[in-house]
C-alpha cells in the first residue's frame, strides 16, 4: 500500500528564513509520481510540481526547490527567502497507476506560517 | 479555460436533511473523483469513477453516494448527513491512464452539519 508521510504537522518561520517541508513516501511500484500543493487559507489546491519516479534531478523554480532522493524514498520542499504569502498548508502527494486508473495519496499537510 | 466547478460552495445543514454538492468538469477526463480533507488527516479520497456509470469506494465511503451518468458530472450525495461529515469537500478530475496526469481540483465546498 502506498503511504506519504508529511512529520512536520506545523512550522512557524521568521520572514526571510529558509525552511524545508519534509515528505517520505512508500510504494511498491517501480513507477510512480509525486507531487506538491500549497493550500492558501482561502482553501484551494494550487499544484506546485510533479515529478516522475525515473527523475531525481532536483529542481527549482524561482524560491522553491526541491529534492528528491529515491534512496531515502523522500522528495523535500524548500523555500528559500521565505515570505509572508507563502503562508499555507502544503501537501505532498504520490501516485500510482493502479488498477488503470491513478491512485492518489496525500500526505497530511504540513501548516507554514511566515511571521513578518 | 479548464475547470472543476463545485456547488455549493458554503453550506450549513442539519443532521438528517439530503444534500447534494455538485461537481461538472469541462476538460473530458474520464476520471473523477471526491475528497475530503479534515484536520490532521489531509485529503482523504471517498469515492473515484473511472467512467460513466463506472463508480468506486475509494478509502472513506461510509453516509456518501455518487453517480456518473454523464461524463462531465460528478454529484456527491449525502443521503442523511451526520457532524462527522462536517468537512471541507474536494472534487477532482484527470484523464485516466497515466499516474502522471495533472490532477484538477475544483475550489474546494466548505460542508457543516449541525
């Protein structure tokens, strides 16, 4: 059974701090993808990134980075710089063909608030 | 533009009282799918339909119901609706056939039950 497991429940950060939202997933599959959403407080799910299991280059865009490491079965979140309207929930999420349909999971979030 | 459209948006309901919360998406995905997200649990899937007239339980089923009977609609059926549903609802949608498919949810219907 696939499994995301998102450890930090809340993290608070001064303006301008760097942080990491962690996230470790487990799968049986050889092919899978991850990704993360940010929830603004407004309440909707806004798609960050998708990465695909065969693709460990990390990647950045802009104050984001992330990481993703097939060895340690974790795909991390940094925000570098951060700043006041990155305040949210993330989640990070990973998916599975199964079946012939994608099966998606969801790890429990992770609270960021960036204090001014 | 394409889009998921859930309705209501807001509700506020009482124990026992039917409701339906709408979903339409215009993109012609095949797959469809709810959600709710509760605190300290993250998204939870409900139900999933891989098709029209194609539906299944997904991990949290029980007091839910849904149809497909056109490929574009969706509908979340509360037949008797209990506190515990109180939730925030997420619609989704995706083409089917790949585990990379972008998934679009609608905005998201702030559900009470009281």
């Amino acid at each position: 059974a696939q499994k995301v497991t998102q450890a930090q429940t809340e993290i608070s950060v001064v303006e301008k701090e760097d942080v990491t939202l962690d996230c470790v997933y487990e799968t049986r599959d050889t092919t899978y993808y991850l990704f993360w959403y940010k929830q603004p407080p407004s309440g909707e799910l806004v798609f960050l990134i998708r990465r695909n299991s065969f693709d460990e280059q990390n990647e950045i865009s802009g104050r984001y980075s992330w990481n993703f490491q097939k060895s340690t079965s974790s795909f991390n979140f940094t925000i570098t710089a951060s700043q006041v309207v990155d305040s949210a929930v993330y989640f990070c999420a990973l998916s599975e063909a199964s079946g012939g349909y994608q099966k998606v999971t969801f790890g429990i979030g992770t609270k960021l608030q960036v204090i001014p | 533009e394409a889009q998921v459209t859930q309705n209501p948006r807001y509700l506020i309901t009482v124990t026992g009282k039917k409701l339906t919360v709408t979903c339409s998406q215009n993109m012609n995905h095949e797959y469809m799918s709810w959600y709710r997200q509760d605190p300290g649990l993250g998204l939870r899937q409900i139900y999933y339909s891989m098709n029209v007239e194609v539906t299944d339980k997904g991990d949290v089923p029980e007091g839910y119901k849904v149809s497909r009977k056109e490929k574009r609609n969706f509908p979340l059926i509360l037949e008797s609706p209990s506190p515990n549903q109180t939730s925030l609802y997420f619609c989704a949608s995706s083409d089917r056939d790949s585990a990379g498919n972008t998934i679009y949810f609608g905005e998201g219907s702030w559900l009470t039950v009281v």
